[in-house]
C-alpha cells in the first residue's frame, strides 16, 4: 500500500486547537482545587502545593508547568506564584473574581452544547441558578460584563458624535452601570440611568458613588419586557439584544423607540455576525453557540435583522459600523417632531 492510498496519509490538520481543551481544564481545575486562593498567600513550591491541597497523584509538576506556560502561573526557581490575570480574576473574594461563574456557569454549560443542539434548550446549571442570587456570584456576573463592555466605553465615546445633544442617557440592561460611569464622567453636563433588574441596585450604587457619580445617575429596577423605560433622549443597549430572541429583539428595540424623545437615538452595540474580519466572526459565533446552552432563543443575528427591527419600530434612520474587536454599533435615530408649516 502506497502513501497515497495509506488510509489518513496527508491528511489536512484540523483548525481546531484541540489543546486548548486542555489548557481550559487546566484552569478549572485550579478553581476546583483552590490553587489560585492558596498562591494568593504566597509563593510556594511544589511539595507545599502538593500538602495543602492534598494531591497524592502524579502529573503535578506538569500542572503546574502548563499554567506557568499559559500565564496564569509565574515561577522563579522552586516556587509558584499567580500570575497578574490569576491574581485578578481568579482569586475568591478579590474585587474582580470570576472563578464561580466560570466554573458553576459557563464552563459546564458548554459542556451541554450538545443536548442544546438536539433540543433547542439551554444547558441546565442549577448549581450556579442555585447560587446567582447571592450578592457575590452576582458581582462576578457584573465583573464579567464589565471586563467585556469596558473596553469598548472609551471608543463608544468616540463612535457617536452628539453626546452634547442629548440630556439624559438610559442604558437599558446595563448592570452596574459600567458603561454610563465612562460616558458620564466623560460628558458633566449629562445626567444618566440604567434600567435593569432590582437585584443589581447595590452594586449599582457602589459603582456610581465610587465614581463619584451618585447625583446624576439613577438606577431604575424592573423588568424591561413587563415594565416601562424611563424617559430618555439618548438609549443605549450593550451586549443584550444577543441574549434573546429575534420576537424579543424586535420587543426591545419598539420599546426604545416609545421610550425616546423626538430627535433621540438608540445606540445598539452586539456581536453581530457579517463582520469584516475573519477572527470577529469567528468570537461572534462562538458567543452565538455560547447564547445557545446559556439562554432560550438567545443568538447572534446580521446587522439586517436589527435594521428591519429599528425601521419597523419607526426608527428613520440606522447606521453600522464595525466597532471595537468584534462588535457591531448601530446608531438609529428617531425624527424630530416638525412644528406647523411655516415655523
């Protein structure tokens, strides 16, 4: 049997990064094991490593050499420490710990795509349902929503042009309050709010009075398909329309529409699929699958679907660009009541 007939023989490599697999594994199991807590500490070598967490079995050194290879460990001689992102993100209790939701939520979820591909329905994680209405688990939730839309508040800043035309600006889901600290802060003479469920109100109110904020930002409670929004000239909606349907979408965007002045805009930010750059949407479709075990008829949708739901609404005008890394921001604007002929 030749090379050309061999069965597998110059076969293409896969474009999957199978050892990344592991490299996620690594990680949990450092949640799972207390690792990333015990190095807090202090540095420490293997065999401290080894009694503390009570590992009888091989394969430690390896471990270890993998999370010192992926970053989150750093080592000098015999003694491991964490590195800045473990130190951060992973340490329980730190004020940017994301050890629960990672390990309680989207980690095991995923492992759900599967069943979530025959059935339509999301994966079931009811340890971390259990647990997400404890005031920790929900400042990690936060901290992960802060970590994805903080980066882009700078350059949404700069994306929209008519801030000094707007007076007040509600973010709608906009937990708390991330994003409108950056835009308030950037422009005195506004006044904002987020709309978003009650359980998020003390954070909410830790965030603002951190940034000083507190007496021109409130936080409206309720739910955003049974309630009405507040008032507004300028709404913004980050990284939420992805979390639902395309019915629900389309709710929303009606709901922001009837909640703006006349001349108001609807600022819509998401990870939108169609975008120019490979590895954008690549990540896109990644969330999308993401939505699927996380959430019922949540998805990435084209800028299109968001277009036809804005015009429908009464929006007269949408606009994209590509924004950020891999999102997509939409500005639709709402006309302008006309006064009487001649005015």
């Amino acid at each position: 049997m030749t090379a050309q007939t061999t069965p597998g023989a110059h076969a293409p490599a896969l474009p999957v990064d199978i050892e990344a697999l592991c490299d996620v594994q690594t990680l949990v199991s450092g949640l799972e094991l207390g690792l990333f807590a015990l190095l807090s500490e202090g540095p420490a070598d293997e065999e401290t490593i080894r009694r503390r967490l009570g590992l009888d079995g091989r394969g430690l050194a390896h471990w270890l050499g993998l999370l010192v290879s992926n970053g989150l460990l750093e080592r000098e001689a015999d003694r491991y420490r964490n590195g800045p992102a473990a130190e951060a993100h992973l340490v329980p209790g730190g004020p940017s710990y994301l050890g629960d939701v990672l390990r309680l939520r989207l980690f095991p979820a995923l492992l759900g795509l599967t069943e979530s591909l025959r059935t339509g329905a999301p994966s079931d994680s009811r340890e971390f349902m259990d647990a997400v209405h404890r005031l920790e688990i929900l400042r990690q939730f936060a901290n992960r929503m802060d970590s994805m839309t903080g980066p882009l508040a700078g350059q949404l800043l700069s994306a929209y042009e008519g801030w000094g035309r707007h007076r007040f600006v509600l973010d709608v889901g906009g937990c708390r309050g991330g994003v409108l600290a950056h835009v308030l802060a950037a422009h005195p003479g506004l006044r904002g709010g987020v709309f978003d469920l009650p359980t998020m109100a003390p954070l909410f109110a830790e965030r603002m009075a951190g940034a000083g904020l507190a007496d021109r930002a409130a936080f409206h409670a309720g739910d955003f398909f049974a309630d009405p929004l507040p008032r507004a000239d300028l709404v913004m909606i980050g990284h939420v329309l992805v979390d639902w349907s395309a019915e629900q979408r389309a709710f929303l965007v009606r709901k922001a529409f009837e909640s703006l002045e006349p001349g108001g805009a609807l600022l819509v930010y998401d990870r939108m699929l169609g975008h120019p750059a490979a590895d954008a949407e690549r990540v896109n479709l990644r969330v999308s699958l993401s939505m699927l075990v996380l959430t019922r008829g949540g998805g990435s949708y084209v800028p299109g679907e968001l277009r036809a739901h804005a015009t429908a609404a009464g929006f007269s005008s949408v606009a994209f660009r590509a924004f950020g890394d891999s999102d997509t921001l939409a500005v639709c604007r709402k006309e302008a009541t006309r006064g009487p002929t001649g005015t």
